[in-house]
C-alpha cells in the first residue's frame, strides 16, 4: 500500500481529528448565529437617513478641502487630509456589512483553524511515538526520514485541504447573511484582492502551526510536549517577559513577541509605538514609530521552522524510539 495513501488513512480514522473537526464547524456555526441575531435587514427610514448623513458627510469634506486649498496647501495634501469619500454602509446600525466586517470574521477563523491544525498535527505523530505506532510502522517501512516526511507532508495537505473548503464555506455564508438580513457593501475589486490576500496569509499561518505542533510534538515525543511548548511561552515570554521589559524600561519589547509577527503576517504591515527612545533633560518621554513588516514575520516564521522541525528530523533519524 502507498505510504502516503496509508498516513491519510490513519489521520483520517482519529477520533480526535473528528472530534476536532466537529468543534470547528460548531464555533463556526454560533459565529455566523450570532451574526444573524444581531443584524436586520434596513428599513426604508433608516436608508433614507443614511443617505441623508451621507451628503451632511460629504458636504463636511468639501468645506474641509476648500478651507485646506485656500490656506495655499497643495491639492494632493488637502485631498488626504480629509477623510474617506462616505458610504451609505457606514451609516447603518444594527445591520450586517459583509465588506467591513468579513475581515475581522476573517482573522477570528484563520485562528481557529490554527489551533486546530497545531493540535491535529501534534496528536497525529505524539499518539504514535507514545503507543509505539511509530515503530511498527517502520518496521514495515524502515527509512525513517522516508516515514516522517511522508507524516508531516500528508497532516500538512490534509490540514490545507480542510482550511481552503472551510474558508470558502464560511465566506460564502456570510456573504449570503449580508444579502439575507444585512448589506453586502462596497464588493469593489481592491476590497476582492484584499481579501484574497488575507485568506492566503491565514492558510500560510495555519501550516505554520501545523508544522510547529508536529515539529514540538516528534522533539517531546508526545503530544503534550507540544501543548506544554506553547502553554510555557504565552505565559513565560509573552506574559511575563513583556511585565519585565515594562519594568526594566526595554527598547521596541513588541519585536521580541511572536504575536506582533503573526499580526504583521496578517495585516502586511504593523506599527508600534517606542516609549523609551527618548528622554529630554526634564525627563519627559517622547514616542518612536516602529514598523515590523510580513517580510520580517517571514523570517521569523523561516527560524522557528528551521530550528523546531527541522530539529525534530535531525534527532529522529537517530534516538532510541522504544
């Protein structure tokens, strides 16, 4: 039988990937229940009065664009100087709009299923190093790195497969939520790109927690390593270290978290804020700008794999598994 026809076999009969998957579909779920209890489908008044604050808006921004070009400033600086050309959308309340709030819908499921490819891809090869799974199947196949790629590749696709078809589904339902009982929006072909963008990044973050949660979990031969791994640094690093760069007075102590790298990973680009960069001779703080882009999360991201999975190979072509 094919090694990889073979893993997909087994990933597929865990009870724990169905219990998973069945956990998944039901966050999803109430998402999109509470999306709908909590939106309307607009009335013909509140129309009306959006559209009426539409033009008070847009007749705001023309005077704020005359007063700025009679001050003799360029056109270019008066035109971003005011804000953006108003919608109607942004003047509905209580009502689903698909185009505003899809992305943070967006972020909140890449995170669900980055936990739940982390902890599918730890389970699939800790249960075997912990039950000796792993070495009866390379006494049928004994290459060892053979074996584990083949694990590690078939998690990774599956895991892929699974979050491409869910992130259709759960676009597609809140887009028919913003028909049914709210507004779709502005759906132009930048907004279209944007969002393609995201989902993109997201299915590269949910291989990356798939990869570092198999990874962690070969290292400690269990699945609990990889569950202690991630539990130890949210406390330790990201809690903890943050309460003693605040304490010491740190430079930049956001570029040190992973977090901030998953959130520029997502968003392209992200901005912080340096409270320490600066002091005058009275002492008073002034506030350096800092930006961590995804080509520096990229990196990260590179570091961690190359340091945690590719750790786990080096060391599994060798120890002792029984």
């Amino acid at each position: 039988m094919n090694l990889a026809l073979a893993e997909f076999s087994r990933l597929a009969a865990r009870r724990f990937v169905l219990l998973m998957t069945m956990l998944l579909v039901a966050a999803f779920g109430v998402t999109a229940a509470t999306t709908v209890a909590g939106s309307h489908e607009p009335t013909t008044a509140e129309w009306e009065r959006a559209e009426q604050e539409v033009r008070f808006a847009e007749a705001r921004i023309e005077q704020l664009r005359q007063d700025c070009e009679r001050r003799q400033v360029s056109p270019t600086f008066c035109d971003a100087y005011v804000e953006r050309e108003p919608r109607i959308e942004d003047y509905l309340f209580g009502v689903f709009v698909f185009s505003q709030e899809i992305t943070d819908l967006v972020y909140f499921m890449i995170a669900f299923l980055a936990l739940f490819a982390f902890l599918v891809a730890a389970s699939f090869v800790g249960a075997e190093l912990t039950s000796g799974g792993m070495t009866n199947l390379l006494l049928w196949r004994p290459q060892r790195v053979t074996v584990l790629g083949t694990k590690l590749g078939t998690v990774l696709a599956a895991v892929l497969a699974l979050s491409a078809v869910a992130s259709v589904l759960y676009i597609g339902a809140f887009y028919a939520i913003a028909e049914v009982t709210g507004v779709p929006g502005d759906l132009d072909g930048e907004f279209w790109r944007d969002l393609v963008l995201s989902v993109t990044r997201g299915l590269g973050l949910v291989l990356f927690a798939a990869a570092i949660g198999f990874g962690a979990a070969t290292l400690g031969r269990h699945t609990a390593a990889a569950l202690g791994l991630i539990a130890t640094y949210a406390i330790v690093w990201e809690v903890g270290a943050r309460i003693v760069f605040e304490v010491v007075e740190l430079g930049r102590p956001d570029q040190y978290m992973l977090t901030s790298y998953i959130g520029a990973w997502m968003a392209g680009e992200v901005s912080f804020y340096d409270r320490f960069a600066c002091t005058d001779s009275f002492g008073s703080l002034c506030q350096s700008q800092y930006e961590v882009t995804w080509v520096h999360a990229g990196a990260v991201f590179a570091i961690l794999l190359a340091a945690i999975v590719g750790g786990a190979f080096a060391t599994f072509r060798h120890r002792d598994l029984a």
